[in-house]
C-alpha cells in the first residue's frame, strides 16, 4: 500500500519544515509549499493528496480560496493550521472547507493525532496519489483536471461531479448514504435529494452507456449510491436517457 499522502501549504518556513519532517520521520509523504499557487501547480501534476494541511494567511491567496479551489477537484479532507483563534473565521472553515482546525503553537503530535483522526473517518482511496487513475481497461480519471476518459472518450467534469466521484470511488463496493453524499457535498448548503439525484443522473450520462442498467454508480433505492467496477466487455459511453431515481 502506498503512504498516506499530505499536503503541506505554510507560508513559514520553519513551521513548513517542522511539520514535513515530523510527519515524513512518521511515514506520511508529504510534499510543502509556501503558498498556494505552487501547490495547485503541484496538485495538477501529481494527483489529489489524501489530506492538506493549509495555512490561512498566505502569501497571495486565502487558505479558503485555496481550499475552495482543492474542493473543486475532489473530496480533500483538509486541516486548517493558522494562528488565528477568531471563533468566526474557525466556524467558517469548519462549515465550509475543513475537516478540522489547530491553532499555533501546537504540539506535533498533536497535529499528527489530528491527520490520523481525519482520515480515520475517510476509506482510503489507495491510488489518490496518482495524477490520471485508471479504474479499469474503460475509465480514467483525473480529479485534478476535472476530467475522464471513458471509453477513449474525454468528458469534463462539474466540480460538483468530481466530488460525487471522487466520493464514491473511495468508497468503492460501498453504498454511500444519500445523507452523506449531500454532507460531503454541500456541506454549508442546505439541498436536498433531489438535488443530489439530478447531480448524480447528470454524472451517470458522462460515465455510462445506459444508465437504466449502470455498470459504475448504482442505486440503492432510498439509502445512497454505490461505485462499482465495471465488466471488462468494452461498450460505448455518454448516450442520452431520462431522469434516473
């Protein structure tokens, strides 16, 4: 299995190199950055990480902006790490972007607990780290590019399409309540399953030949959805049907 991969985005550089050392002495991969236009540059290269930790007060974008534009690609758990303790500016990030917060000074193993604690909560998509995953002979997909390749054809995706995707995949062979889709989701928005069903059905047209008879994304009626790999018989994608329930 391939390490956990972590993102590192602090604009100082001794705390950069604290927290990469430590979690790299500690078995993570963890690639930093100073700011956040050389890790999307990263991202877009090497993949999706398993989890960012990202400062707020970065050189020339916000932490939410930055984290705004990782939750377009994909599913990224995110730590804030920052010193500020504006209980507004924490409630904020909560809400929308990160799956935690610590405030500096902070004890490293502390920090540590708190990445294991996140990603206790995330199945593990074995493959995250690669820039384009290939599921089988009939799909790939690159989160960072918002894009697939199904069937030699190249669709694009919706950043809403991606994090449903991105979300299903790692919970492959799962069924992923509806509830938690919309959580992951939308998480400071309140939608409802309809919504989630038009979302899904529009991914669906991208990703299968018939969405009536679904190799990929299945639904388990009145619970959620389920990401399956598909047969290796190779059939054409992105034909046309009604609305899927």
């Amino acid at each position: 299995m391939n390490k956990t991969k972590v993102l590192v985005v602090e604009d100082d550089a001794s705390i950069s190199k604290l927290i990469s050392d430590y979690l790299s002495a500690h078995g993570y991969d963890v690639a930093a950055f100073l700011d956040g236009p050389d890790a999307i540059k990263y991202v877009k290269q090497e993949g999706l990480p398993h989890i960012a930790l990202i400062d707020l007060a970065l050189p020339t974008m916000h932490g939410f902006e930055l984290s705004n534009k990782f939750k377009a690609m994909g599913d990224v758990p995110i730590i804030f790490v920052t010193s500020t303790s504006d209980t507004d500016t924490i409630v904020q990030g909560l809400k929308r972007y990160a799956d935690d917060f610590i405030v500096k000074p902070f004890d490293l193993r502390e920090l540590e607990a708190r990445v294991q604690t996140v990603l206790s909560r995330m199945p593990s998509l074995d493959y995250a780290s690669q820039p384009v995953i290939r599921v089988d002979d009939h799909l790939n997909i690159d989160f960072a590019h918002n894009r697939i390749t199904v069937a030699g054809k190249n669709f694009s995706l919706t950043p809403t399409e991606s994090i449903l995707l991105h979300v299903l995949l790692r919970n492959a062979g799962r069924v992923v309540e509806n509830r938690l889709l919309i959580a992951r989701v939308w998480p400071s928005e309140d939608v409802y399953e309809d919504t989630l069903r038009v979302h899904m059905h529009r991914l669906r047209r991208k990703l299968e030949s018939d969405s009536h008879h679904p190799h990929y994304i299945r639904t388990e009626r009145g619970i959620g959805y389920m990401f399956t790999i598909r047969p290796q018989e190779t059939q054409p994608a992105g034909s046309k049907d009604s609305l899927e329930n």
